[in-house]
C-alpha cells in the first residue's frame, strides 16, 4: 500500500517518535493520519499499519473498535457532528440536532445519498463557553443557530456543485 | 485567537499572550519573557526546583487538584530508566475547553512548561497527548516545536547544560476516558485506553513502564511564570494552599459566556454577575455544576462560595477542571441528569462492571424516568446505584458518573418527585431486570 508523501513523511516520523521497540504506540496516531487522507480505515490500511508498527491486524483492530474518531465504512466527505452534552444541551443543543437531522433528511450516523454529508451526534468537543457547537471535519463551528446550519450546510453544497461544473 | 470578550477583573498569566499578534511564534513568546524560566532552572538542583514548586501552591489544573511540586517530588531519580513527561492534553470533560487556548495561542509556554518538569528529573522525552477532535492544533504545536529545535531550546545540549530533550506531538482518536492518566498511558502505547490497577501510580511506572511526569496541559502552562516571577509572587495571586490563576470556563445561561482567567478562590457569584454580566434574559439563578460535568451540582442557595479546591470540596463538591456551568431557573434539571448519565455510558470503557452496568441501568431508568414512565422508587433507585458505584472501579470514570447523579438527586429530588406528576406515565415500557 502506497501512501502520498506528507503521510509517508508523517508515519516515518512517528516510528522514530517513540522508545525502541515501541512502534506500537504509533498505531493510533498512523490510523487517525490515513484516515484523514482516505475517508476511513479500510481492511487494507489496518494490515498495512499492522505491518509497519509490528503488531498483528487483529491488535489494531481491536484498538479501532475502542476510539469513536475511527471508521471502518466510508462516510460523507463533510462529517458533521453535533454535540449535544450539558453545555451545549442548555443552550439548544438537541434541537440544533433535531433540526441538523431534518436539514441533511438523516439521523445519527447517517450519510446522504449524493455521499457529501454524514451527521453524527457527538459528545463534548471542547467549546462549552460557545455553545451550541459543531465541527464539521475538524473545523469547529460556534454559537451555531438553525439559520447559521442551513447557510453553512448550503454553502458547503454551492462550493461542492461549483467543483463539479469546472471540472 | 480567542472567541469572547476579556474581563478587566481577570488576572492573567497563562492567557497574557492570547491578544497579542502572532502569540503563538516564538519571535513573540522571547520578546515577551518567554525561556527566561528554563535559563533559570538548568542552574538549579532538582531538589531546588520541586521545593520552589511546592512553595508556590500549584496544583493540578485537570481535575483532582494534586499538589504538583509533591506529584514531581514522587519521581525516583537514579533508577537507571529513562523518564518520561507526559501532558495531558485530552481536554474533553464536559464544561471544559481552556487547554484548547493555551496550545493554539501560546504553545511555547507550554513546551517551557514541560522542559522544566524534563530537566528537574531528568528526563530526555516528552509527549504532547492531543485529544483526536483537536486536529487543529497538531500544526500549531509542531511548528512551535520546530521554532524550539532551530532556537537550540529543545534537542541536544540546551542552553550549554549538557542535557538533551526532545517533545513529541501523539494524537488520540475520540476517548473520553484517556484523559484519565493511566489510560492514557495505555493509549500512548498504542493499546485501547484501558486503566491501569493503582498503585504503582505513574509517578514510578507510568509511560513505557518508566517513571514519569503526567500533568495537565494548563499544569504544565503555569510552570513557567512560577520560575519566572518566584514561587511567592505565584502563591499570592490565589487563595491559601491555591497557589496562582486558573481559567475558567464558563457555559450556560450567563450574558458573556468565556473562557476567563480568575485568581484561585475568586467568588462563584462574582465571577456570574461581574465577568459574566449575570444570567440573561433577567432569569434567576438556579444551579451552578461547578467543576465540569463529574462534579455534584450546587443550588443557588450554596453558590456563596469560593473557586478553588478546598472551597469547593468543603461544598461538598469538587473545582474540577474548572468549568463552571451555569443554569437558570428554567433549566430541567432531570433532563440535564439523563444528558450526563447517557455521557458517561458511551465513554465508559467496560472494564470495570460497577462503571459499565451502572452507567447502563442508569441511562436506562433516567430515559424511562424522563419519558414520563418514572416510578417513585426510581428516584431511589438512582441514588442507590450512583452510591454503589462509588469508588468501586478501576478509574475515576465510575466515581465521574455516580457523584453528579448523587448530587442531583440530593440537590433536586422535589423537581424529580414533580417529574412523576407532571408526565402522564408512557407506553408501558417493561420492568427492567434489575427493579
């Protein structure tokens, strides 16, 4: 399995990062880095990571069974999450939820058909004091209202319709 | 950046950067006093900086509030392994988003931080433990670094002293229960965040079996004004055995919600009415969850007290991680209790069965319980199991989810009673197996 050069950069990094003998702390990290480059950790990349760490495919597996960041199906190139905790909870959080689920016409974990959006209701991402909050990917959204959903949802679907015309 | 407002009444120390230009380079950090800490401590004996420590009052800025100078002072030295720093950067208790400021706007002062916990034992790597939904951060934290090597503050020989030291950026991937510090151990070695039987605590075996130094990403950010400023001046910015600031953060139903820093033991009703311009829309106050989303919830009634360790745990409750939320007198307090019941089922682990059943029967009596179909012994019932749960597990998580459902029901039980009579009962839902 080939990877583009900033990852093969990055996981030879990583497997001098740690004590000797301890490339098996790199598991989690090379999982989280290929998943961002191809959309989710397919059965290829677990044998691969397991080959480049030293560890067996069944020890990585067992380690993306436990952290909710992984996933094993590809999922809609905008991963919107919602959170939903206390502090956004107090603050509209829930409905935002609600609402994001009529919005993109899915549930929790969920991806529309044209394959673009995946919702997911998540717990705490560290925003409380700007709540209710989402991320989408990894870039954080605050203080985010119904209205604020739609015109983010809709310019993220203008910016996506624009690509396909120039290309 | 940040995203609200200062208050004129914070004292800031960790967040004097946090408005200037360009706050995280390092060309700002050494214009600004940044490594003059570390250029003090490599002329002093490890023995001289865990006394200056202690002397300050500092301590643990995660959650349990440990004295940090007596955490360092646990390290054996000379035992022929290598050390470790570890920091803790996994922010993700509910309530909580202040560690996230501190690496996007002065990652340097987190390095220096970590540096002098690495010279005071000795020790030649550290680890920066990001939380997976921090992403963000990893480039800000590694250009930091890179600035360090190229300034000849990290790497080989720093600052002529002969030591080496190196820092390393380890990303998590969405775990709740890694930033309980032994699973985060776990974590780092690649294996699913597991906790560890304590003791040995990580002190003497911690990362990669070796002795190590495990603190809080804003612990480690404090450090550096403690050695900087002298352990006196940092003492007298709190509370008696609170030694300096800490940043709060504030959610809920206030006017200027914020991440604000306050000296330790600053008063829970100032900091509502004059940082935060008191509740909004004209509401009264009706709780306070003081500490993040483990710790017991105050009424308005005890909210007359002050923000630092002992205040709080002579409240009954705890400062946590110091994130205060702030609820007005519309708040559903059941409905708040089922949210944070439901958070800890998903981010307990399963290892130990009193936090994985516990957390799943409660999830499922508060979701009957609030979908109308509660009994009234279910109100005890609740209680009973939290009680049970109680310093029976591994890790903290156990002790995370039972307290705050302790304390809503010894704080609320009137507004659960009221529950029963103001929801006609549900569908029939079954008896669950354990009534």
């Amino acid at each position: 399995m080939t990877f583009s050069p900033t990852l093969e950069e990055r996981f030879a990094k990583l497997l001098t990062s740690y004590p000797p003998g301890r490339t098996r702390s790199a598991v989690v990290p090379m999982l989280l880095y290929a998943q961002d480059e191809m959309g989710f950790v397919s059965r290829e990349l677990v044998e691969e990571v397991a080959k480049r760490t030293g560890v067996t495919p069944l020890q990585v597996d067992e380690v993306i069974g436990y952290y909710s960041m992984m996933h094993r199906e590809p999922i809609g190139k905008y991963n919107v999450q919602v959170c939903t905790n206390i502090c956004c909870l107090v603050v509209g959080g829930e409905d935002l939820f609600e609402h994001a689920k009529k919005c993109l016409g899915i549930g929790h974990k969920q991806t529309t058909p044209d394959g673009l959006f995946t919702l997911e209701e998540v717990e705490c991402m560290g925003a409380c004091s700007w709540a209710p909050a989402i991320q989408v990917g990894y870039d954080f959204y605050h203080q985010v209202t119904p209205e604020r959903f739609d015109q983010l949802i809709d310019a993220l679907r203008k910016a996506e319709s624009g690509k396909n015309q120039v290309s | 950046m940040v995203y609200n407002e200062p208050s004129p009444l914070e004292v800031k120390v960790v967040s004097r950067r946090f408005l200037l230009e360009n706050s995280a380079s390092i060309d700002t950090y050494l214009a600004t006093d940044g490594y003059v800490a570390i250029k003090k401590v490599v002329g002093m004996t490890s023995q001289a900086i865990i006394d200056e420590l202690k002397a300050s009052g500092l301590r643990g800025r995660g959650g349990a509030g440990f004295p940090t100078g007596m955490k360092w002072s646990f390290v054996p030295l000379n035992t022929g392994k290598p050390t470790y720093i570890i920091c803790n950067s996994d922010e993700s208790e509910p309530g909580t988003c202040k560690d996230r400021l501190l690496m996007e706007n002065d990652p340097h002062q987190l390095l220096e931080g970590m540096m002098i916990a690495g010279f005071a034992i000795n020790s030649n790597k550290g680890y920066i433990y990001i939380r997976g939904e921090y992403r963000y951060l990893i480039p800000i934290l590694e250009k930091a670094i890179a600035e360090a090597y190229k300034h000849g503050y990290l790497g080989k020989d720093i600052l002529s002293s002969g030591w080496d030291f190196d820092i390393y950026v380890h990303t998590g991937a969405g775990a709740y229960e890694c930033g309980e510090e032994s699973a985060l151990l776990e974590s780092l070695e690649g294996k699913r965040g597991i906790p560890r039987l304590k003791p040995p605590f990580p002190a003497v075996v911690g990362a990669f079996q070796c002795p190590t130094i495990l603190n809080n990403c804003e612990t480690f950010s404090h450090v550096p004004a403690v050695f900087r400023e002298g352990a006196a001046w940092y003492a007298g910015l709190g509370s008696p055995k609170n030694g300096g600031t800490r940043l709060m953060s504030v959610s809920g139903h206030v006017n200027r919600r914020g991440v604000y820093e306050m000296p330790m033991g600053f008063p829970l009703l100032r900091l509502i009415e004059e940082v935060c311009g008191g509740i909004r829309n004209g509401k009264k106050l009706k709780a306070v969850i003081p500490g993040g989303s483990s710790t017991p919830i105050l009424r308005a009634d005890e909210c007359d007290v002050a923000l630092d360790f002992d205040s709080l745990a002579k409240a009954k409750t705890m400062a946590g991680s110091g994130g205060p939320l702030i609820l007005d007198e519309d708040t559903d307090i059941v409905r708040v209790a089922l949210r944070t019941i439901k958070f800890y089922k998903h981010e307990s682990c399963g290892w130990c069965i009193p936090c994985r059943e516990g957390t799943t029967w409660l999830t499922k009596i508060m979701t009957r319980f609030h979908e109308g179909g509660g009994r009234t012994k279910d109100i005890d019932l609740v209680y009973e199991i939290a009680k049970n749960m109680l310093g029976r597990t591994f890790c903290p998580l156990g002790d995370a989810a039972a307290m705050p459902m302790i304390g809503f029901i010894e704080k609320f039980r009137p507004e659960f009673e009221e529950y029963l009579k103001k929801k006609a009962p549900g569908p029939a839902i079954p008896e669950l197996a354990l009534a």
